[in-house]
C-alpha cells in the first residue's frame, strides 16, 4: 500500500461516537499516513452525490468536545505514537461570531498529500463521485499538496453500534465551556507530546482574542532533571507557534521568554484566565496571587476577603447560608446597603434632593418601593440611584471587614448580588460566582415571587450574564441540582481555599 507523508481524517461520525470508533480508525489510518496527520471534525457531514456541495459547521466548544479532545490525542498516543497528530479547531466555536468556519482557506504548515475519511459509502456507484466531493470540501478548507488523494477507511472497522455509551445520558456535556478575551499559559514545552497538545488544545477553546504562552528558559530550566536534553528554546518555541496555528489561526499568539516563575502574567492588566495543568497548579496559584497583590495592594492580608455573587435564582443565598453554618462570618451586602436609606446617613440627603420628597413615608424614611416606581425603566436614573447609594454601601461594607479583621476573624464573605456591577471586586481578594442555566433560574424566580416569565425574564436582562460574571471568577459554583450536591461543592471550594490563602 502507498504511504503517504501528510495527510488529513475527516471524522464526520456523531461526537459521542468517535471515542467508541476512533482507535480502529486511527490504526488504519496509521498504515496509509506515516509522519502528520490531521484531523478535522464535522460531525454528520454526508456526501450525497446529489451535485451539492457540503459546507463545514460550526460546532460549538462545549464539554463533550474538551473530553473528545482528550480521548482522541490520548488514543492515538496509545495506537499511532508515530503521528504527529493535530486536531483542527477553527470551526469549533465558544463564542458568537457571524464569520462562518473556513470563510478562506486555511493555511497548513505541512499541507495534506491525502485525506482519508469515517464516512460509509452505501451506494458503491457512487463512489467517484462522492470520493470527489470530498476532496473538494477538503481543498475548500485547506491548502493540500497538488492531486490531494481522497481515501475512504474500509467499512466495518469500528462495530460499535451497539455499544452504549455511559456519558451520552450526561446533558451538561453540551453546555458551552467558558471564554475569555485574554488568556495566558506557561510550560517548558520540551519535545511537544500528547498531554501538550491537550493542555494547548483547551487554552485555544477558552480562548476569543489573544494566547499568551510563557515558554521556561535560562534560569528557569536550572531545576530540570537532565536540562541538558532539552530542546533549545528556539526549536521549542517554532513547534509551538507551528502546531497552534495548524490547529486554529484566527487567535493571536504570544510566545515569550519565561525565565521567572511568573513573567507578563503578574503584569499584563487584560488577562483574565490562566490555564494550568497538575504540575504547574501551584505556580498558577502564586500568579494568582502576585495579581491580587498588585491589583488589590490597599487591601490588607486579613481578613481574607471573598466576594459572592450571582445573579437572581441563581442560588446565591443558599450558598451563603451554607458558609455561615461552617462558621464563616457573613457581610449581607444588600442589606447593608438598605441602611444608606435610612435618616441621618449621606445617601438619604443626596437621594432626596435628586428624586424629592414624594418618595417619603409619613414617619420620613424613604418609601423603596414608591423610589422604585421613579427609576423602572429609567437607565438615567437608575444610574443616579447608584451613583449615590453604592459608594455608601462600599463604605459601610469596608467597616464591616475591618470590624471582622478586629476581631480576629480570619476569613469573611461579602455576599453582594450587584459586586461586579458596582465595581466592588477591588475590596475583595477573590471572587466567587454561584451560577445556574437561565431556564432554571427563571422558574425559581417566578416561583419564588409569584410573577410571569415576561417579568422574570426582565429582571434577568437587568444584571449581567453568567457569561462576564464568569470572566471575573476565581471559583464558580452551580445549585442545579439537590441541595447536598451544592454543600459538597462549597465544603470542597473551602478546602482548597485554606491550601491557597496565605496564612497571617
């Protein structure tokens, strides 16, 4: 059989099959294919024979596919260890982009000289021209050597259709991972193998603008065993940059010299995620808190301050009940916000002179409800409202944590549904968000107050998406389900928190 150097699987099996199938198909893909392979995803894709031409889809960048990813580069470390294997991810998207995958064709540092493909032909008279199809969706998406040669694997070679699969029954695998504008990573990278791959791999899915990839040398690489074997740097860095725009192009990549532990990542204000990896978990938690350091150096060491938030429904409260019966101290941000409201405090007079006196009771307190009347629907003057009252509640909370720090409490929780919004996150040393999907959240806040979805969902709209509270998050928290899974998750938060939190 002809080998070839290069070449190209197209996997066009349902996602939650190919873990089932892919190693009968990697190995016979590894007697035709000798030095790289590629391999593009696009799951249904069916050649007709019809005349019209298939498009790639977008898939979305969600659980299911972080856990193919891992299953296929780990399968192939096992069945093929002698391909270079590169998934591609330019159409797997994590964010709304009108661009369609492909809209050019994408630019391969090793174009394919075949492509090779799960797809059954049932119809054998059709073969030549179904085998043209697919190299014309092939040639449409990528550069490819001259007279790209298109093979079809031989049926039969997985026999998997009756085999279940236990995690097809698990629907949060198709709820859409996170992602960020700005992320950053840092390793030694040294002969890129399987478990760089992934690790680079899920940084391009969390990632929407830019990757910053610190890569170890000089002193850095003093505490290697070996250090003498590893690659030189700039061998390193040109098969990172090589493999990471074959597998997507449209992020922007920053290679730099690390030769600290913490490098751009303690600096650089845009970030806001940093992926690790079991061996380097510690060093991300030390970037972590060399940021809060520098971002937050008026904020004294203790108390340790965690911000908890989430939006309405989302089970915040439930969370914090739970951290109050564990002891930790709780400072209810709203209502020590409603105490601005009250005669005498500097809110009181500011709010009266901005919205007037018909916004009082009989007994001189201001009527919130006749306030909020004034503000419904009002962006201006909501803004007003704020402007005034968030700033007091700032105040009173800062005395709270410091009443907290007097008396010797070592670690406390501002529960504050509008954190982010106010723009409070410089009070707190981390943030916590509690989430769940806004289909449960819309039911548990019509329940919970006896108003229609239309209403509900008003009042969602008013506050920001788990989306951007999550870019702020240092740990996330979700109730969806019974209550002692929640417990579980917040006792297991607190734990890793103690080893994290630096001890005064």
């Amino acid at each position: 059989m002809v080998m070839f150097r290069t070449g190209i699987l197209v996997l066009t099996s349902p996602l939650s099959l190919i873990p089932l199938r892919i190693a009968p198909v990697l190995a016979a893909t590894a007697k035709i294919v000798k030095d790289i392979l590629y391999v593009h995803l696009h799951p249904g894709l069916a050649f007709t024979g019809n005349y019209i031409q298939p498009k790639p889809a977008c898939i979305p960048a969600n659980r299911e596919v972080s856990q193919l990813l891992s299953n296929l580069y780990t399968k192939s470390s096992n069945v093929c260890s002698h391909l270079d294997v590169r998934v591609v991810l330019s159409n797997i998207k994590n964010h709304s982009s009108a661009q369609q995958p492909f809209s050019s064709v994408q630019m391969l540092s090793e174009p394919p000289e075949v492509v090779l493909t799960d797809y059954r032909i049932t119809d054998l008279n059709q073969s030549n021209l179904v085998m043209q199809c697919l190299e014309k969706y092939t040639l449409g998406c990528y550069t490819c050597k001259p007279n790209l040669r298109a093979i079809f694997l031989p049926p039969g070679i997985d026999g998997t259709e009756s085999i279940s699969c236990p995690y097809m029954e698990d629907s949060s695998l198709y709820e859409n991972i996170p992602s960020y504008s700005d992320v950053v990573l840092g390793g030694t990278f040294d002969k890129l193998h399987t478990a760089h791959k992934i690790l680079l791999s899920m940084s391009c899915l969390l990632t929407e603008k830019r990757l910053l990839i610190g890569v170890a040398d000089g002193k850095l690489l003093n505490s290697k065993v070996l250090k003498e074997l590893i690659e030189p740097y700039q061998e390193r860095v040109e098969k990172l940059r090589k493999f990471l725009l074959d597998v997507n192009p449209a992020i922007q990549y920053d290679l730099v010299t690390l030769e600290d532990p913490y490098g751009p990542a303690i600096t650089d204000p845009n970030l806001n995620c940093i992926v690790v990896s079991d061996e380097t978990q510690k060093g991300g938690e030390a970037v972590n808190r060399k940021r809060q350091e520098n971002n937050n150096p008026k904020i004294p060491p203790a108390p340790y301050v965690i911000g908890l938030t989430g939006s309405t429904g989302s089970g915040k409260t439930a969370v914090a009940q739970i951290l109050q019966k564990m002891g930790v101290t709780i400072i209810a941000a709203d209502q020590v916000g409603h105490e601005t409201y009250k005669p005498g405090n500097a809110a009181y007079q500011r709010i009266l002179q901005e919205f007037g006196q018909d916004i009082l009771r009989k007994d001189g307190t201001i009527d919130r409800s006749a306030l909020g009347k004034i503000i419904f629907g009002d962006d201006e003057k909501l803004k007003c409202l704020t402007d005034i009252v968030w700033p007091e509640t700032a105040t009173l909370v800062k005395q709270r944590i410091t009443e907290a720090g007097a008396e010797g409490k070592p670690v406390c929780v501002v529960d504050a549904a509008l954190l982010l919004e106010a723009g409070w996150i410089d009070m707190v040393h981390e943030v916590w968000v509690v989430i769940v999907p806004e289909e449960e959240a819309l039911e548990r806040i019509m329940m919970r107050d006896n108003i229609s979805e239309e209403d509900a969902k008003k009042r969602l709209a008013s506050q920001w998406t788990n989306v951007q509270r999550v870019q702020h998050a240092n740990v996330v928290l979700c109730t969806l389900w019974e209550p002692q899974v929640t417990e579980k998750q917040v006792q297991k938060a607190w734990q890793l928190l103690q080893k994290r939190r630096p001890l005064c």
